[in-house]
C-alpha cells in the first residue's frame, strides 16, 4: 500500500522523485524499488528523515514498535505524521513517537490503480493547511473522506478496507456457479467480470435507488426473482451484514491492543 501512495504522488507530480525518500529494510524488496527508481532509498531510519515535510508509515502494526523506537530519535515537531497502519490509533502513534501531528488513514486496495477510497482522521494539531495538503496527495489514490471521529475508522476498515474481499468472495461464487452450468472458467470469468463492472456503473449513473435496480432486473415469476428467493431464504443478506460487523469487532479489538 505504501508503494501505491508512492507511485500516485510520482506519477500525478505532487512529489519529485528527489525529494522522495523510501525506507525499506529488506534487501530483496530494496532491489526491486532501485528498479522501479521511485526516489532515495535507504535501508535504515536515520537523521536525514528529518529534512522532510511528511512521515508516511505503511508497516505491518506488530512491526510498529521497532520502527517507532528508531524514528522517535528523528521526528521533528514541524513534520506530519501520516499512518495507513490497521488498527494502531493516533494516541498510540503519539505516545509511541513522542510527536503530536499525526494523520491516521484506512485506504483500500483499489488505491494501487487510483481508484481506492480512503477515510481518514487527523490529530488538533494538525492545522488546515497541512490537512489540505495531505488531502490532495490522498486524492492521488482515488477519492478521500475526512472523519472527525477516529473510532469510525474501525467501521471504515471493515467496509472499505476490507470491502473488496467481499465483493471478490461474491464474484468467485458466481464464476464457481457458471462452472457448475457447463462454461469454461474463463467464459464464465468474463461473463461475471463484465456484468460487475457494467452494474457498477449504472449504479453510479442511473437515476434509480438500489431497489429500483434490482427490480428492473427482476421481473414476477422469472430467473432473477428466482435467485433472490434463494439468496433470501438463504439469509443472504444478513449474513453478509454480521460478517461486516464482524470485521469492524475485530478491527476495533485490535485499536485497542
């Protein structure tokens, strides 16, 4: 996700590849980043971080604590902070960093292709303008939304974060279901992939509610309202919500520590 947020910003020129610095500690991932050339790269967190305007910190959590013991020797107040760790609350980057400006953020995979969303939150002591600027290099991804409430990220990561395993969950059922009816994967690949993205769109331009659109498709006594029958005696729909539920349980159990 780091190398995302990095190949946005290079490639829509918000940042020049000389004032990019990638700290990366193993050798193999270095060798592949000196071929890309995304900036400076280093192996070790050391005094020249200071010289920059914005820490990015894209780690695993339970790596954060080695990262933070070594960074905290670095930080300078006047720089911004900004994590797009799972789960690793903006109290905890402080106490851990001894820094007050902190931005936490939850972007989606989707954000590798510039179509991600990301929801993020921001410390009072980031001020306007730094929040403006980290906005616009978020927007790099795809598109942004500022919560006041940090605790709603745990909400965000179970919808959004994780939203396109359920949405690729969804999509491999119904090309395991054209397997089952006599297509090829492929064939049946590209029949589900291409009904996806098509309905996306009309969701996003068709002036009708959801219901409506599923109604239009469903026409009494056919193939569709047959499916539906099966997905709601099947509790379908319940069950994708507990699962949701379940994931923002889990991301606000891991917050927590």
């Amino acid at each position: 996700m780091g190398m995302a947020f990095a190949r946005a910003f290079l490639k829509f020129d918000l940042v020049k590849k000389e004032d990019f610095l990638l700290v990366e500690k193993s050798e193999d991932r270095m060798e592949s980043l000196n071929a890309f050339q995304p900036g400076v790269i280093t192996g070790v967190i050391g005094p020249q971080i200071s010289e920059y305007d914005l820490i990015i910190l894209s780690v695993k959590p339970q790596d954060f604590t080695s990262v933070s013991n070594a960074l905290r020797e670095v930080v300078k107040p006047n720089q911004v902070v900004l994590s797009i760790m799972a789960g690793v609350t903006i109290e905890i980057i402080q106490n851990s960093l001894d820094h007050k400006a902190v931005i936490r953020a939850m972007p989606n995979t989707p954000a590798m292709l510039g179509m991600g969303i990301t929801a993020y939150s921001a410390s009072p002591e980031v001020d306007i303008n730094q929040l403006r600027k980290i906005e616009n290099l978020i927007n790099a991804t795809g598109r942004s939304v500022f919560l006041e409430d940090e605790d709603q990220l745990n909400a965000v990561t179970a919808l959004s974060g994780s939203g396109p395993a359920y949405f690729f969950y969804v999509v491999k059922a119904m090309i395991e279901a054209g397997k089952q009816m006599g297509f090829e994967e492929s064939v049946a690949a590209l029949l589900v992939k291409q009904t996806m993205l098509g309905s996306f769109h009309l969701i996003n331009t068709a002036d009708k509610s959801l219901d409506e659109l599923i109604k239009a498709v469903a026409s009494k006594g056919g193939t569709t309202e047959a499916a539906l029958r099966q997905f709601e005696a099947g509790h379908l729909d319940e069950t994708l919500k507990n699962g949701i539920i379940a994931a923002q349980v889990r991301s606000t159990e891991l917050s927590k520590g």
